[in-house]
C-alpha cells in the first residue's frame, strides 16, 4: 500500500514559514518507499515561504487579504491527481492546514482561533474515497499496531 503524506511531515520545507514538521515515523514510510509526498499549496503555485492564508466563507484568503483559492483548488486537483496516479489508499495530512487541515482549520482571522472543519485538499481526499488520518491519528494508530 503506498501512502500520500503531506510533504512537511516528512521533512520537506514547504510550510507557509517555510519550516517543516517533520514526524520521524511519518518520515520513514517515505524512506521505505511506502509513502509519496504532496504539498497541495506548492502545486497550486504559491511560494515557500509565503504570506500565510485561512480559510473564510468557503474562499481562502491570505494575510493581506488577497483571495488565494483559485491557487489552492489548482493545488489540491495536482495533488489529488499525484495521489490517484500513484494508487494511494490512505493519507496523514498535516492539521489545521488550509489545504490539509482534516478536522480543524484557522478560522479565518488570523487570531490563531481553530475551528471546526476541513483543509481543501482534505475534502477533496475524503470525497475521493481515500481514508485520511492527520498525524496524532496516525501516531495513535502506530502505537496500537493498527496502521
């Protein structure tokens, strides 16, 4: 089974800041060659680093206010096609992404407030079928030698 992972979890540094949040164990499927990686946002066009964006009202705008959701819907197509094409079954998505977040995201105001909902690229994985777990699920899962 190979997995879709998005890319900073296994170290990449594509996040907003330009950082990574590189989880070892996530990582290491990528090492194995079990897993693929996607950062949605990088697919659509936007830089690393770049202006930060939360989703309000169904568009993704970021901090300047500029509206970014054409980029991220572009993103999450490219990777949603990477995933197909490489017969992904299952993802970890990083939490509270714009793209990725699975049950929360930033609400929108830039306060650091998270709410309820999910990333764009996360609906669209879900909605195609692919089982999607964010990384502390994930952990939990190794750790119960359920994944």
């Amino acid at each position: 089974m190979t997995w879709l992972i998005s890319a900073c979890l296994t170290g990449e540094h594509c996040r907003y800041d330009g950082g990574t949040c590189r989880i070892r164990e996530i990582a290491d499927l990528l090492e194995k060659g079990d897993a693929v990686t996607v950062c949605p946002e990088q697919l659509g066009g936007l830089p690393t680093p770049r202006m930060p964006s939360e989703i309000r009202n169904g568009r993704v705008y970021n901090k300047q206010g500029k509206d970014v959701t054409e980029n991220f819907l572009r993103g999450a197509e490219a990777a949603l096609s990477a995933a197909r094409k490489s017969r992904c079954t299952k993802a970890v998505l990083k939490e509270g992404s714009p793209s990725c977040g699975l049950h929360t995201v930033y609400d929108g105001t830039f306060s650091g407030k998270r709410i309820e909902g999910k990333g764009i690229f996360a609906a669209m994985l879900e909605n195609s079928g692919v089982i999607c777990l964010n990384e502390n699920e994930f952990m939990e899962a190794m750790k119960n030698e359920s994944v």
